[in-house]
C-alpha cells in the first residue's frame, strides 16, 4: 500500500494486553532502510528501532508520532467516499 502525506490511516496497537485503535494523518515518508527518527519520529521510550527494508510511514495523532507497521495501517475514506487523499 502506498499512502502520502497528509492521508488518514488507522490501526490497532496492542500492549500488556490492552488493544487501541489509533487514526491519524501521514506526517512523514520514511524510506527504506532508513531510520524515522531522520523523519520527525520522537521514539517515547528513546528506543527508536531499526531501520526497515520497506517503506514506511509516520503517522501523527494529536500531539504524539508513531511508526506503526505498514502491515497494520488501513488507510481511512471520507464520509462520501473518497479516499482521504482526494482534498
């Protein structure tokens, strides 16, 4: 899936048993294998993780970035049917 910036995405995250649904908008286009702190990524725990071999992407929900697993992101569609790209 290839999404750009300012897309809305959403995904389910997943922590000592709790699941949360997060939906934000596409802050940043990581590209592969490189490292999304260079992209506005501020890690919360300062673990930023490796780099990825695939395109990946930050995504912004109120005042907190994630880089969530392109796997798990689901882009979200406007109330009358376009996809959140098409402003």
């Amino acid at each position: 899936m290839k999404l750009k910036l300012g897309d809305t995405v959403t995904w389910t995250s997943q922590s000592l048993g709790c699941y949360t649904t997060k939906t934000g908008q596409v802050s940043a286009i990581v590209p592969k294998d490189c490292r999304a702190t260079d992209y506005g990524y501020k890690p919360n725990g300062g673990v930023a993780g490796a780099q990825r071999n695939h395109e990946s992407y930050v995504v912004k929900v109120g005042y907190r970035t994630y880089w969530p697993r392109v796997s798990q992101l689901k882009k979200v569609e406007e109330r009358d049917g376009r996809d959140s790209s098409q402003n």
